[in-house]
C-alpha cells in the first residue's frame, strides 16, 4: 500500500522545509536534531509514579540508568528498554516517551540504560553496558521494588538490536532468565542486502543510506558484522529463547530482516508474534503524538507485556 497519509504529510514537509537527512550532518548536529525531532513527533510525556535516576559501575565507567515505575507496588515485573538511534545516535531522553507509556500501560518498571555510544565506543560497547545494566537491576530488584524473576528486554532499531543480542548473553551465562523480548524494527543482519534494504532509499525517510552511516561508525573490524551479538541472525541457533513480539514497517529498509528473524525464531521453536504496520516507515513506534499507528503499536507492545509478565 502507499505510504500512510500521515507520513505522506511528515515527509513532504520535510521536502519542502529542505531537512538533511541526518547521514549528511557532523555527529553533535545529528544527536541534536534525532532528538529534537523524536520529542516533536512523541507527543506530551505521560506522567508516571516515579522517575529516578541511577549511576552504576559499568565496563567502560560510570553508566547512567533511568527507572520508570507507574505505581508504588512492590515486586514490579520490569522492561529493560534500550534507545534506538543507530548506536551512533539517541540517549536515554530519546527513549522517554516510549518508556513512560509502556510503564503505565503495561503496569511494569522501565529501566533505560544510557549506553556508550559509537564512534567513540565502538562495537561492543552498547551490548556490554546494557548487559551490564541488566545484571544490576536483577541484583539490586529488591531495593528498586522490582522482581527479578519477571524481566523482560525490548528496543527499537538498534535498541531491538541490542534486546535481541541481550537474550543470546543470558541463554550463554545461563540467566538472567527472561520474560519476553520486544523487538521494534531491529537490525538483526549487519551483512543484508535484500529487497526492504535496497528499495529505500527516499532521502527525505531513514533509508539504506542511514543504515550504512550508523555502520560505518559501528563496526571498526568488518568482521564483526559477522558476530552473533551484531548480527543475532547469524547465531548457530536460536532455540531455547524467551518469546518474542517483532514489530515492522513496510517502508523501512529493516524490514526484511526483522521478518527474517521472526520466522527463524519460529523455526527454532520459540513463541512468536510478528506484526508489519502498512504504511508505516522507520521510527513510527515513537511517534505516537503524530501517527496513529504509533498509538496503536504502543498498545499492542503493552498488552504483549502483560501476557509475559502477568499471564
């Protein structure tokens, strides 16, 4: 189907306002504009319970982490939500809007880690510091009110990346077992080159440009494109992993893969559901003040973790 009327309008004022792709800007000026264009497309912030703010010792220092708690309940499941952004771009305040909608409607903590990020922290930094950061709320889940036996991960673009690499560490250490996986349009194969990755490439949408921008800076050994916790596709197996919700957009280079992945997680016997929005194009999910759809898969996002987390 055509774009929705809704990007149709996003995009072609884009088009005439002359926005740069953000591939075409110095990194200071692209991690201002992704974030100033995700808070004016994300809608007014949801008030939630309690927000807080932690520092723990991670692998390359201090890492920074932000709790979400939509009630005083103890014994609260939690989502570790990682930010998308490409790991070149995106901070904790990227993921705001997002993580304090999925904390009221899911009835769950959302714990945001700030994770290093590339070029300067290149590949794997991200996926150290988020495993890092999910290790420290299993332990201190009694002084955050939480419960460590119901944890699940979840993301968006590189955050579904980093979700989905996450659940291959704990199936590898034997724990933290988790409760599900969240994965929003998640790069899953450094290495694609189908038919989503080289049809799109509007410059005035994320397309296959964008994706080879973020990498670029990445990656400083090609190989590692290779690596399973780049490239989750690329593990031997995927059998043994927590449930899985894969969502994609129709007009998104990403699409493919995360389809891909979605039926070899299904081929490898874990549970699965896997939804394409029509229409849609890459960043909908945290959208929601400007597209319907956005709404939409919010909610469904929410009721997926209900079922995890209370059956």
């Amino acid at each position: 189907m055509p774009l929705d009327p809704q990007v149709q309008e996003m995009r072609d004022r884009k088009e005439r306002d002359g926005v740069a792709p953000l591939y075409t800007m110095t990194l200071d000026a692209a991690r201002a504009a992704d974030l100033a264009s995700i808070r004016a497309a994300g809608g007014s912030p949801e008030k939630v319970h309690e927000v807080t703010d932690h520092w723990l010792e991670g692998p390359g220092g201090r890492l920074a982490l932000r709790v979400y708690r939509p009630n005083a309940d103890p014994g609260l499941p939690v989502l570790m939500y990682f930010f998308g952004g490409g790991w070149v771009l995106g901070t904790i305040d990227t993921a705001d809007g997002i993580a304090r909608s999925l904390a009221n409607a899911a009835g769950c903590i959302v714990a945001v880690p700030g994770y290093r990020l590339a070029p300067e922290h290149p590949f794997p930094a991200a996926i150290e510091d988020c495993w890092a950061a999910t290790e420290w709320v299993v332990a201190n889940a009694e002084a955050l009110g939480a419960d460590p036996s119901r944890i699940a991960v979840g993301g968006d673009s590189a955050g579904g990346n980093l979700a989905a690499s996450l659940t291959l560490m704990a199936a590898e250490a034997g724990g933290p077992r988790l409760a599900g996986q969240l994965l929003v349009y998640p790069n899953t194969d450094q290495t694609a080159d189908d038919e989503s990755m080289r049809t799109n490439d509007d410059p005035y949408l994320f397309n296959h440009h964008s994706v080879a921008w973020y990498r670029s800076h990445y990656f400083t050994d090609p190989d590692d494109a290779y690596n399973p916790l780049a490239s989750p596709l690329q593990a031997e197996s995927l059998a043994g992993l927590p449930p899985a919700l894969v969502i994609t957009a129709e007009y998104d280079p990403l699409r493919d893969q995360g389809e891909r992945y979605a039926a070899r997680l299904a081929h490898d016997g874990v549970p699965v559901a896997a939804t394409r929005y029509e229409g849609m194009i890459h960043g909908f999910f945290a959208m929601s003040g400007t597209l319907e759809a956005g709404k939409v898969a919010l909610a469904q996002a929410a009721k997926q973790l209900r079922i995890w987390f209370f059956g």
